[in-house]
C-alpha cells in the first residue's frame, strides 16, 4: 500500500469525527450544559455545534505540533506539508470540519448534510487514490470516488438516523448521498488534494440546498435518475464528447433534471447534450483543417457544458423552489426549455455553419475568414432554427404546450443564437471569452422565453 492511499485512509478515520454531530444533544444534556455558548440563546452558538466541533478543532492544533520526523506525521502529510514541516492539509481539513459544524449548526444546517458532506469527500478520496494504484485511467477512479463517495453518504445517513434516533427517508437519503457524490467528484476532478476544505464546504451548501427544497421524492424516481444519468455519462466518455470533468457535470445536471423536474425536462435537456455533442464530432477532420475544431477531439470539457447549461440549471432550481420564491412555477419552465433551445441552436449553427465558406460578420455582413467570431452563414443559421425547433417539439411532447408554448420556445432558441454571434461580433476576446458568450446568450435566451409566455398570456402573474 502506497503512502497516498494510507493518508487517504487516515482522512477516512478523521472524517467520521462527524459522527459525534448526531450523538452531541446528548452529551451536552449528559453534562449538564447550557443550550448555547455565548451571550444570549439569540446570539449564542448552540452547545450540541460546540461540542460537535471540538474533536476537530483539538486535532486541528495537534496537527500543528506534530514532529516532522515522526511516523504520523508521514501518514498524514501531503508533499506540500514536507515543504511547509507542518499538516497543514490536516489542519484545513479539520478547520472546515469544525466550521462547518459551528456555524452550520447556527444556521439550521441538517444534521444529515453536515455528516453526508464531510464523510463522503474522505471515503471517495480514498477510492480514488486506491484506484490509481491498480490504474492510471482518470475516468475509473473519478468514478471509484463517486461510487464510494455515494456509498459512504447513505451510510453516513443511516448512522445519523440510528445515533440521533431521527427518522431515515430512503429516497431524500439516496438523492443527498448522489447530488454530493458527483458533485465532490467534479470539484474534486478540478481541484487538488490541498483543496478538501473547498470540496466539503461547497458539498455542504448544494446539499444543504437540496434539503431544504420541498421535494416529493420516490425511490423509483431517485433509482431511474441514477441509471440514465450513469447510462448517459458512460455513453459521453465512450463516445468521446466530453472530457472526465464534462461527463461529470453532464451526468450530474442530467441527474438533477428527473429528480427536480421530471423525465420531460430529462429529455429536453438529453436532447442538447446528445445532438450537441455528436454534432461536434460531424467532420471533425475537415474542422480541424479549417482550424475550427473544439480542442481535445470534440471532447466538452466542465466549463463548456456548465456555460450552456448554468441557466437551465439555475430555471431547474428555481422550479422546485417556486414555493419559496412566489413566481409562477410555469416561468421556470418556460426559461428552461428556452436556454436549452439557444444552446442547441448555437451549437449546430457553429458546428454545421463552420463547415461552409464566406461566412458574413453578422454586424457588417462583411466576409470573413471561417472561425471568426461573430461569423455566420446561412447554412449555420438554417442548423441553428432547426436545433431550436428540435427543442420546441421534444418541449411540446415533454410539458404538453400548445403550439404558441413551442413557438415561444423555438424564437427564444433563435434569439439566443443570434444574441451569441453579436457578442463573437463585439465582446468576445476583449470583455468575454467563449464560455461567457455562451452563458450570456442562454440566460438571454431563458429571459425572453419566460417575458414572452408572460407577454402572450401563456403565464399569469
């Protein structure tokens, strides 16, 4: 056993700390203590958060003190803490533990999520680091974190229901302990080790999200969002439209669309990630020659998928917590399907219009070189209305819209397109990159379609 997988394993042993968090109730109330530590029950920290973050906070500073010569040090240190002589990976992780705990708990963050988040970075690291010792493929071990990761936060749940004799929900568990998987197994594909603190804090909050969120979950929809959501992911990696970190935010948005929305807003939203992705693909050669081909073969990395799909996810969110918002839960959907059609459309007008030659500025209609900014052709157009349409039809089946629904839709997918290519024409390279652009114009394309189902009378205020 390699040293990176024993300190992994430490930081397993650290991580279940987190468990005195279900049992800390009791201890205070065993010994007598008051609610709070602090001035006044309003201002006061809860004791039981106190207590919970105390092992932490202890092991925080004795990581400080540990010899640099000594054998625990060498099972915890990273190669930055032999630079540094101290623990300091131990220190951070240790620190957002307890902060977490202490002001978490002040908040009203579940018990659960606090548990679920610090358990699960620790035993999908371990996995990981295991992983890599038998291969050097980065796909299996993001997905041996994952599945470790998921493991660890159901049983993370079930032992906070048993210490803290608190009611377990199967589905709520199961959709926490996956949203948090894939979620610290994409931060954690992006960041490094040193990161943890990062990971678990940022776990926390989404999960802490989705707690609150008045869901109606079934283990039937929970179970068939991780299947097709696995099913999809694998299919990217195999075909090699996105790289490890795009499977992975594709996978997990995919995911969040069936629990959250429905299998209606699944498959509108499979639709982009399955014809956008094969589309980049369609003549890769030629692109390449004409020197605009997407890099890594096609593959879409984290950035570029979250910058098409950051305002659908936000319309995603917004529409199940429409109760605690006060709009019509309708708009949402609209904003969705409408940021969805503009990715679609964008993609194929690039990906198809690229191929042709004269391409015209869309601001001067002078001609210009292919791959120019701003460029477009009238074949690209003609793809791009035909991607926004194919989102406006799978929308008319998924959310049974009447045919001025679908319109809205389609001329929102349309405008985002063209939203895309007057900023390649103006602001890209200088105010924005590629990945802006393409964030500005689907949030651009979500707003028009919600004011324009407003505007027709589709949603009523």
């Amino acid at each position: 056993m390699s040293q990176t997988v024993r300190r992994a394993g430490a930081y397993t042993l650290v991580s279940l700390l987190a468990l005195v968090a279900p049992v800390s109730p009791a201890v205070a109330d065993r010994l007598a203590l008051p609610a709070t530590v602090g001035d006044s029950a309003a201002v006061g920290i809860p004791t039981a958060a106190v207590v919970t973050a105390a092992p932490f906070v202890l092991l925080a500073l004795a990581a400080f003190v540990v010899p640099e010569d000594s054998a625990l040090f060498d099972l915890f240190a990273r190669p930055s803490d032999y630079e540094e002589g101290t623990l300091y990976g131990l220190v951070g992780f240790s620190l957002a533990a307890a902060a977490l705990a202490l002001v978490g708990t002040s908040f009203d963050l579940p018990m659960t999520v606090y548990v679920t988040s610090v358990v699960l970075l620790a035993f999908g690291t371990l996995a990981e680091k295991a992983s890599l010792e038998l291969s050097s493929d980065r796909f299996l071990a993001t997905t041996a974190f994952a599945v470790a990761a998921f493991g660890a936060g159901v049983l993370a749940q079930v032992a906070v229901a048993a210490l803290g004799e608190t009611a377990f929900t199967p589905p709520q568990a199961v959709f926490l302990a996956a949203s948090g998987a894939m979620l610290a197994a994409l931060l954690r594909s992006m960041l490094y080790d040193r990161d943890d603190p990062l990971v678990m804090t940022s776990t926390a909050l989404v999960l802490w999200l989705f707690a609150d969120l008045p869901l109606d979950l079934t283990a039937t929809q929970v179970v068939v969002a991780i299947a097709v959501s696995l099913a999809l992911g694998y299919a990217s990696y195999a075909l090699q439209t996105g790289s490890v970190t795009g499977v992975l935010t594709g996978t997990l948005l995919a995911f969040l669309s069936v629990v959250l929305g429905s299998y209606g807003w699944f498959a509108v939203l499979i639709s982009f990630f399955a014809i956008g992705g094969l589309s980049t693909k369609f003549r890769y050669d030629d692109k390449l020659d004409r020197g605009i081909a997407e890099e890594n073969e096609g593959a879409r990395g984290s950035g570029n998928v979250l910058a098409n799909s950051a305002a659908a996810l936000v319309a995603l969110l917004g529409w199940a917590a429409h109760g605690h918002i006060g709009v019509p839960q309708d708009l949402f959907l609209f904003a969705f399907a409408g940021s969805v059609a503009a990715a679609m459309s964008d993609t194929l007008s690039s990906e198809i219009g690229g191929l042709y030659d004269d391409p015209r500025l869309i601001t001067t209609f002078q001609t210009v070189p292919p791959g120019t900014d701003g460029g477009v052709t009238w074949q690209g157009g003609l793809a791009g209305l035909v991607g926004a349409c194919i989102v406006g039809l799978i929308s008319w089946v998924a959310f049974q819209l009447s045919p001025t629904g679908t319109g809205v839709v389609v001329l929102a997918g349309v405008c985002g397109m063209v939203v895309d290519s007057l900023l390649g024409a103006t602001v890209e390279g200088t105010l924005l990159d590629n990945k802006g652009v393409n964030f500005v114009a689907t949030t651009a394309a979500g707003v028009v379609a919600a004011a324009l189902a407003v505007a027709v009378g589709i949603v009523a205020f």
